[in-house]
C-alpha cells in the first residue's frame, strides 16, 4: 500500500482560501472539507494495492453555493468530444484513488445547477493522456491552427461525462493526475448545458464553461514521492511556475479541497472538492490559438 508522509501543518492552500474569501470556504465545509491537514496525507494508495477496488462515492451532496464567476482556462490539445457518461473513468489505471466532486452553481444567484453535463480529463501517472499515447516521456504534440492535436489511438480512460444531481454535483472516481513538460498537476473540465443521451454518451449542448482545476503544490509534492508518479521522468512544474495557473491569479480559483478516505470507501484514497461558479447561457470567452500548447 503506497502512503504519503504525515503532514504536520495547515497547508499554504489553507491560508489560501482565506484570502479568496468566506462564500468559497463555506460551500466547500459544507462538504464536510474545510481544506487540506494533516490526514489529507496519510491514507493514499494505489488500485493495484487495494486489489483494483475502486472506492465508491457517497450518494447525493446538499453544498452552499459559492456566487463567485469562475475564471475560464484553455481547452488544451488534449480535448476529444467522446461524451462518454460513467462515474468511473480509471479503466485500471496505477495511481492514488481519487474522488473527485465538482459543484456546479449559477454565479448569478448561487442556485445549484442539476443536469448539468460536466466533462473532465487529465492525464494519468506518467504524463500521457489517453488517446495520444503515441507520445510519451514529455513530448508534446504537435497542434493546428486552433490549438488543438491530432490523436494517435483511440483510448479513453482518464475520461469522462457525469450530469450533477439535484444539488448541483458531479462526482468521478479517478485517480490522481500526473504531470508533462511545462504544466503542474491538473484536470480539465467543461460544464454542458442542455443535450441529451445517446448509446451511452452526452450528445449536443453547449459548452457554458470551460476551464481547469487544480491541487495544492504540497501535495502534489508528497504525491510525485510515491509509486507509481515517482516513475515520471519528466521535471515537475510546481503551480507557481505555471503560466496559466499564475496568469491573472486565476489558477487559485480552482484549486480543489483535498481530503483523505471517505465515508464508504473499502481502502486509501483521496477525495477532491471545488466549485464552479457558471453563467448558464455564456459560451466560453477563450480560444485556443497556436500558442495554446498546454
């Protein structure tokens, strides 16, 4: 069972979160999660120690809502529209068990938003993301003229589409991210309005939010200690040398709450918390152009 050293002081997230302010901080212990301690980093583990058992997430989360706009990131090169709806998104990829929930909440009245698709992906251990596995060790791909890459196969794991439920939550059973050249540790998200389903997948809608989430740098640090991330060979970006999580200070917005095992889990995990503040009717601001690698 892989296990990260005991932390012994709040973290910096936790004072973090005080200067973001108390609508965020509120909804987030509505969770049950005030921030990131010291049992945020004692109970980790990976599938293969756990004898595959992914943990299985807590029914429906009652939030406060945070009426803040989240800031909107670029979409990257490594978006794919496969719509596929399912909770469980590792298909047996190593790493450190993690449930991830994301609170989706109208920044104009702080209402929670049901029905909302929200699309996430992110790399795995080593860097990779799937349906691009034909680069490896760091290689970036290349990318047309709207930022975005051709793909080299056609995996899906670290993917995946969840509607959140009455209370405006979307939760995912994932594993921690990893990290590639030039970007800290992170995951990708959309939310959907509207659409509908189709042989298992999300069709239609339209993207209101598009955007990225974040971990803490001292848990990112703990985590590239243990097996298997401690086998990425690429250097690390910490957040604060990362350009799109620096850039307009927009990164802290949406770095997630962790905590450790949940109630309900059978083995170790970590469980993140954030919320996303969203203009139902807007269609993102950003577009990726050539420079747009990330």
């Amino acid at each position: 069972m892989t296990r990260l050293p005991d932390e012994q002081h709040a973290s910096e997230h936790d004072r973090q979160d005080g200067r973001r302010g108390t609508t965020r901080r509120a909804a987030l212990a509505a969770f049950g999660g005030a921030g990131l301690g010291a049992a945020a980093f004692g109970l980790t583990g990976t599938a293969a120690a756990e004898g595959g058992q992914r943990p299985a997430p807590t029914g429906g989360s009652r939030i406060a809502p945070s009426c803040i706009l989240t800031p909107e990131q670029m979409e990257g090169p490594y978006y794919l529209d496969y719509g596929i709806l399912r909770e469980d998104i590792t298909e047996g990829k190593d790493g450190i068990d993690f449930l991830m929930r994301i609170a989706v909440v109208d920044a104009s009245d702080c209402r929670p938003l049901p029905n909302i698709a929200v699309d996430v992906w992110h790399c795995d251990a080593l860097g990779v993301y799937s349906s691009y596995t034909g680069y490896d060790e760091g290689q970036l791909p290349p990318v047309d003229e709207t930022g975005h890459a051709t793909p080299t196969d056609r995996t899906t794991w670290l993917r995946g589409v969840q509607l959140t439920d009455a209370w405006g939550v979307a939760t995912f059973r994932s594993i921690v991210p990893g990290w590639y050249s030039g970007r800290t540790t992170h995951v990708h998200v959309k939310t959907i309005v509207g659409g509908h389903r189709e042989d298992g997948s999300w069709e239609g809608g339209h993207t209101s939010h598009t955007g990225q989430l974040y971990f803490p740098d001292e848990f990112n640090e703990k985590v590239a200690r243990t097996a298997p991330y401690r086998d990425n060979s690429v250097p690390r970006t910490t957040n604060e040398q990362d350009f799109l999580y620096t850039g307009g200070n927009e990164g802290p917005a949406t770095v997630m709450d962790i905590e450790r095992s949940w109630v309900g889990a059978p083995g170790p995990g970590v469980s993140g918390t954030v919320v996303l503040g969203i203009d139902p009717s807007a269609t993102p601001f950003r577009k990726c152009v050539k420079a747009c690698t990330f």
